[in-house]
C-alpha cells in the first residue's frame, strides 16, 4: 500500500494504457500529439494518475488522499513526491484496486523508482542472508555517510568544471545521482577490505580512504598523482587503501576480484596463526549492463564453489552506457541470477541512503563470515556517460531532469534529517561548507603539482630489468615451515618421488619438454609458497604434463583446475598477482589464449598503469605454434605469439628444447612482471635432452645454437638464419644438408621475442652481413615484421642485402599437407633462401 500524489502524467497514463489521453488541453507539450480527452477521461485523471504510480511501485491497492493528509506521511516525504495534486480531491479516501495490471518499467527514458519500502527489504534480509547481524546506525554514522554523499557530489562537479577548463583530459566518467553507494562502502567496508572498480571509480575511491588530493591530482595526470600520472581517471589505485582499479575495459574487474578474494583464503592457508581472525573481503563493483557480461556468471560460479568472501556490488541505474538496460537483457535482476549458485542476493533503493547503510552492514556480514553475496543498488545516474556524451538518445536530458527532482538520495536525506531532527539546516551547511573548501584544496594541489618525468614511461615498462639474474634471487625465507605446515609427509614424499624421477630422466638426457617445465613449476613452488598454479584438466597432468602433481601437492587452492576459460581463469590469476602471489597459467594450447586477450594486456600494463605500485609476477606457459605437417587446421595454427608481441609490458619467450624451456621456466616465475613462454606443440614429447639442474637462464638472451666456420665467412659462404619454436628443428636440418654445398650459417634461436636481443643479431651480421627469418607467424604482422623492421633500423650498414622473411602466407592454415606447404615455410624452403642469398640471387 503506497499513499502518494503525482505530476507526470504522461508516465502514469501511458504506463496504464491511455495512449489517447491529454491531462491539459492547452499544453503545448501534448496538443500536437494527443486528441482532446473524453469527458470520462477528463473526471477521472486525477486519481487515476496516483493509482497508475503506486502500482508501478508495487502497490496492491491504492489509497488517494488529500494533499493535507499527505505531508504527513514519511514515505510520501522519502520519495519527494511534489505536493500539488489536481483540484477536486478532498473528501474520504476511494479505494481502487488492481490486482493484474502490469506496468511497464521504463516509459519515454524515465524508469519508475524502486517503490519497495525498506520494511520489505529488510524482510527479504532475513530471509536471505540468515546468520548475518547489523546495528542500525547512529545520528552520527548517518551524518558521516551524508557528508561521504556531498564530497562525491562535489568531487564530481569539480572534476566536471575541470574536465570543461582542459585540466582533464581524455575520458571521464561522473558518478552524480549514486552517492548512497559511496556511503555504503565508507560505512561497511574496511580499509584492509580489497576493492575493485570499472572506470566510474572516483566515489569508490573516496569511499575507500584514498587522499582527495592525490585522486585530482591523477586526473590532472600530475606526478602526485596516485598512479604519478600513468592511470588518469579510469585507473585509480592505491596500496595502502587495498584500491586496486579502476580497469577501462568492461567486466574485465570481476575476475580480478575473485582473484583477490581467492588471495585472502590463500592467505588464511599460509599462515592461519597470523589471518585466525582474519575477516578480510573482496568487493567489486559492476553497472547492471555489464552484468550481463558473461563473466558474471562465471565469477558467481566460481565465488560459490569456493564460498569466496567476496561482495559483488551491482549499481543498477538502468543504463548501459546510453542504452535502455531491458533493451538488450531480459532479466536485469542481477540480485537474482546468484540463486542458481547459491549465492544470496538483495535489490535496494539507492535512492535512501539510510536504508541502503542499513542493508550494506548485513550483507558485509554475511560474505564475512559465510561467503559470497549479491548486493544490488537501484539508482539514478543524473549525469551521461562521459562528458562528452551528446545526451541526445532517447529523452536522456529529460530523464535526468527528472531523476535529479525526484529521485537524489542526498536531497531525501535532508528532508529527512530535517524532518526528524536528525540534523538542524545548520548543521548540513557546515558540513557542506567543509567539504567545498576539501574539494577546493584538491584542485589546487592538482594544480599545483608538476607533471611527471619524460623519462617515467620507459621506467615502468617492466618491474625487473630485463638482463636480471634470477639465480641471486633468495628464495622466502620461511618456506620450509610452510611447506612442512601445509603439506602432509605423504604428499610431500610423492612430490619429491615424482621429481627426482625427473631429475633422473634429465642426467640421463631422456626428460621432454613438457617434463622439464613440471619440474621447474614444482621446485618453484617448493621453492616459494606464495606460487600458484592453474590450468584445465589440471588434475590429470593437462596435455604435456606441465601441471602434474601440483594439485596432489599443494591442495586445490594453490592448485586450481579451472573452468574451459582461459580468460577467466587468467583473470583470477591477475587478482592474485596483485596480492602477492606468484600465479602460473597453464595454457592446454597457447592458442586458448586468445580467450584472455583482454586479461593479458591488461596484466602487461598493470605496472605502468598503477605508478608501480602493483607488480604482476603472473606466468602464462603454453605449447603453440606452427610446425610444418601438423595437421592441425586453421584455429590451432595461429600465431599467437605474434598477436601478443604488441602489448606492452610483457616479456615473450621461447624455447624448442628441455634445457632452455626449463631454466626460462623458472626464470620467468621469479620475475615480477607477467611474461608468456611459448613452446612447441609438436615437439613437446619428442624431442629430449639434459638440463642444468637448479639453474635460470636469462630473459633478454638468444641462443646461439651454432656459429658458422671462419672459412665459410671469408668465403662469403655464411648467413644469418634466426628462427624459434619449430623452426630450429627444420634449421638445424638445412644447416646439414647446406653443409654439403660448403654453405654454413650462424643459427641463432630467438628465445627472447621480447625483449629482442639486438645485440647477438648484431654481432652475427658483423660476420654474415646477410638475414634469413625462418618464422612461425604470418607475413602481416607477424614476428619476423618486428625483427626485419628492427635490423633495417638499427643495422642496415652491416647489411649486403634486404632481410629475407619466410613467414606464413596470410591465408589461414589449411588441414590437408598439400596446401598447408603453401602456407607454412619449412627446412626445403629455408635450403633454398640460404643458397640464393650466397649466390647473390635475390
């Protein structure tokens, strides 16, 4: 039951069905578009418009009252209704009831409000999240919450003012109309509490305890900044307030925080001593369009299955970007979806932030001590989707001139504080006066601040330099005792049967690549208890035995099979990186990757992106590649390694044998930045060798797998053939059949696609001046692309001749051999570039 008055009568009558209805005759708004009304329509519009926005608020039955009796109802007070109902209604209340008409919920862009009294959600509370407790707040909790509400209003319209003035640049994204969410975080969650955001994070970073003055200052792009000036307004993080994003690309955050809520049981494993009352969550924020999101249901089946303390906030403003929210999703109660999961879930009116506080501490409650929770806020974002939003689209500046009349939670407060003594108009000025001259000192330290350094970018390319020597990097001093406390005698027994198997194998030259790098993730995870692991099938080895053992070893947190996802579970991985753990992912084929596109260029920018702030000593291995005959089609033909060459921030390498995959391996590991290491598909069990037991090899080096003789140099009989992956196998075949016309070569194996090594290119062309790319990726794009554009670049004085490319034709690879040989480039091809670049035959 919903007693209220109205004046938009256009909503409350089309909503009902009156699509030949005009209120007013003489308004200019209608005339031209609805006949005059009936004379019945006329006598009976006045209550049927209150009747029609009770129920679309969820009314059984309707009372219309007069205009007196109204001002003296609280509810009618908290929504802001306007209290100028039409002439003509006085007299006793007439009961109209309908119990089957249904109401549409968004007519001419406006949408209703929730019309769900808190009485029922605090019912639907304690149904759902039984066990979970909260002490209604205090004057002062309320007080504090509301001046959180005016800073971020205000926050917002000096980033606006800004923006307008050129001190903000790029895009930006105002959070004005969803301050009760704000408040929400500041009041329930803690500052040890992880939180993650999208790109209209500013609010949820204040909320959080991040310095005003340091998020302007990263908007400004000034070098007190939170990031220094590399994140700018989408990318707002900081350590100590355990803010991590801030991330542009939509949804991209929900796996990251389950991540992190995963960090916090890895934690309470690690040292249960020290988190025994550890009640630490996860909180990360998504736009009910994004929900939609397939990721969402994903993270949901992922917080359930390990009951993650995590809290997944769904601001609901009914908008994606411009587009209607029901436009394109059928079902936009997100509070709902996490029924199939078992995950609770509440829809809330943002628009009382009181009743929002009051929700929020449940439901905090119970993802502190039960786990997962779906916390829904129904809201009105008054402002576009960015500044630069033409706020054309479908009635967009009427709805928001309606929204900041009827539905801003920080206007219904003070109706409310007023109404109730809870505050005096006096007091709301102070505070509003203290946070105009906050938001005033932020800008002015803004813009004061100086820009960063030049210089800074290339600084934060990568966390390790790239000729690091990860065997001087100590090992966590107290991984024994870990290793002894959460590892049984029976499993650590079988760990170490397992490896020094291995081991065997290697002195003995028999262990596969896919052997050597089990053996490598094992000892670093020994090594170090903070590593991770995750893969499909990972119980069962996966295809090549790379993640075998681990899950026996470790447990099923360290060592998780996860869902046919990559992106997903890279995703997680991310999240974990930036708690400090060591996370590996175990591509099935390298070519899954193009999954977690996404996950991995974002992994590459998060150093540079957060100042360095946050490291990501994250791991991605995969057997790939393109071996001549392969039989494998298009989709697991690609080159994968060259779509990932242009992302910045990651280290790419290669290896095509058991020595070099396994000292990479756990070089790559120890490093704090993420890195891919590629290997070859068709050779992973097939090729076999020793390896240097305990040993990291570089990350910046080549390898050089022969040099040619000084005869065939003087001769002018020697060139330079750089290859990777599959390739050093069809060159070290040429080479031999080259060997029986007196031609040599210096072979040189790229195992750094990333960092390039220039400088072994450089020292061999001193002596061939003359080179062939054998090369596992198309001619568009592909590495060989980077590496001849390189060398012309920096070497073109030591050449005798254009660099000779045999890449990939640009068709897709084909299944059937005889038109895969006119795709892929293999030894017969390399044996004849050779002997034209010797006989000058270009």
């Amino acid at each position: 039951r919903v007693v209220l008055a109205g004046r938009t009568e256009r909503l409350f009558l089309l909503a009902c069905g009156y699509k030949r209805l005009r209120l007013s005759p003489s308004s200019p708004r209608f005339s031209n578009q609805l006949p005059p009304p009936t004379s019945m329509e006329t006598k009976n519009s006045s209550i049927l418009r209150r009747v029609v926005l009770a129920l679309a608020l969820g009314a059984g039955s309707v009372h219309a009252l007069a205009p007196s009796q109204l001002r003296r109802l609280p509810a009618a007070r908290a929504m802001r209704l306007h209290m100028n109902p039409p002439s003509g209604l006085t007299g006793a209340p007439v009961e109209h009831t309908l119990d089957h008409l249904k109401v549409a919920s968004l007519v001419d862009g406006r949408r209703p409000l929730l019309g769900k009294s808190f009485e029922q959600i605090q019912a639907e509370l304690a149904s759902e999240f039984t066990g979970a407790t909260s002490q209604e707040p205090t004057k002062e909790e309320l007080l504090k919450a509301y001046e959180m509400m005016v800073l971020c209003r205000q926050f917002e319209n000096a980033c606006n003012q800004q923006y307008m003035q050129g001190n903000i640049r790029g895009f930006m994204h105002l959070d004005n109309g969803q301050e009760s969410i704000p408040a929400m975080v500041a009041d329930s969650i803690r500052k040890t509490d992880i939180k993650f955001s999208y790109y209209r994070e500013h609010c949820h970073a204040l909320a959080s305890g991040v310095n005003p003055d340091a998020i302007m200052a990263e908007l400004f792009g000034k070098v007190d900044g939170t990031c220094k000036g590399t994140g700018g307004s989408m990318h707002i993080f900081d350590t100590e307030t355990y803010m991590q994003g801030g991330w542009a690309l939509v949804c991209e955050q929900l796996p990251y925080a389950v991540g992190a809520a995963r960090s916090i049981l890895l934690d309470r494993q690690r040292e249960p001593e020290k988190y025994k009352n550890d009640e630490r969550v996860a909180i990360v924020f998504v736009g009910e369009g994004g929900a939609q999101n397939g990721r969402m249901a994903e993270c949901f089946n992922a917080a359930a299955k390990e009951k993650l303390p995590i809290l997944f906030l769904v601001i609901d403003n009914g908008r994606a970007i411009n587009t209607f929210t029901p436009d394109v999703a059928t079902n936009s109660d997100v509070f709902a979806q996490g029924k199939h999961y078992g995950i609770p879930g509440v829809l809330v009116d943002g628009t009382d932030m009181a009743g929002t506080l009051k929700a929020g501490r449940t439901v905090t409650d119970f993802v502190r001590k039960q786990g997962p929770a779906i916390m829904q806020v129904h809201t009105f974002r008054f402002t576009g989707h960015s500044p630069a939003d033409p706020e054309h689209e479908r009635g967009r500046k009427e709805e928001k001139r309606w929204a900041r009349a009827e539905a801003d939670p920080i206007a219904t407060f003070e109706e409310h504080a007023l109404a109730n003594g809870l505050a005096t108009q006096e007091d709301l000025k102070e505070i509003q006066a203290r946070v105009k001259k906050q938001v005033k000192a932020s800008v002015d330290f803004a813009s004061a601040s100086p820009p960063p350094p030049a210089s800074l970018a290339k600084e934060l390319e990568y966390p390790d330099a790239p000729d690091t020597d990860y065997n001087a990097r100590a090992a966590p001093a107290d991984a024994e005792a870990i290793n002894a406390r959460t590892i049984s005698p029976e499993k650590r027994a079988a760990a170490d049967a397992h490896m020094d198997a291995l081991r065997a194998k290697a002195k003995a030259g028999e262990i596969t690549i896919g052997d050597a790098v089990n053996l490598a993730i094992l000892e670093e995870m020994m090594r170090d208890p903070t590593t991770t692991c995750k893969a499909e099938d990972l119980q069962a080895g996966s295809s090549y035995d790379i993640p075998k053992m681990t899950q026996q070893t470790f447990g099923t947190l360290r060592a998780s099979d996860e869902i046919i996802d990559e992106g997903h579970f890279i995703g997680k991985a991310l999240g974990e990186g930036l708690n400090g753990y060591r996370p590996i992912v175990e591509l099935m084929n390298a070519n899954f990757g193009i999954y977690g596109l996404a996950e991995i260029s974002s992994a590459g920018n998060t150093y540079a992106t957060t100042g360095g702030q946050f490291k990501m000593p994250m791991t991605i291995v995969g057997a790939g590649g393109t071996a001549p005959n392969q039989s494998l089609g298009a989709e697991h033909s690609q080159p994968f390694h060259a779509y990932v060459m242009g992302i910045p921030g990651l280290k790419i390498c290669t290896a095509s044998s058991p020595d070099y995959a396994y000292g990479m391996m756990k070089s790559m590991i120890r490093d704090d930045g993420p890195g891919i290491l590629f290997l070859p598909v068709k050779m992973m069990k097939s090729v076999k060798s020793t390896i240097e037991e305990g040993v990291c090899l570089p990350l910046n080096k080549a390898r050089v797998h022969h040099w040619a003789s000084d005869e065939s140099v003087a001769a002018h009989k020697a060139v330079t053939v750089a290859t990777y992956l599959h390739g050093v196998k069809e060159a070290e075949y040429a080479k031999e059949e080259l060997a029986k016309d007196g031609i040599d070569m210096d072979l040189i194996e790229l195992t750094t696609l990333k960092p390039m090594d220039m400088a072994t290119l450089g020292e061999s062309l001193d002596r061939t001046h003359k080179l062939l790319l054998l090369d596992e990726s198309t001619m568009s794009g592909g590495v060989g692309a980077t590496v001849s554009a390189l060398v012309s670049e920096q070497f073109f004085d030591k050449l005798d001749a254009p660099v000779k490319r045999l890449g990939m034709d640009d068709a897709p690879v084909p299944y059937a051999s005889s038109m895969e040989k006119a795709v892929v480039k293999r030894s017969t091809d390399l044996i004849e570039a050779v002997k034209q670049a010797v006989t000058n035959q270009y």
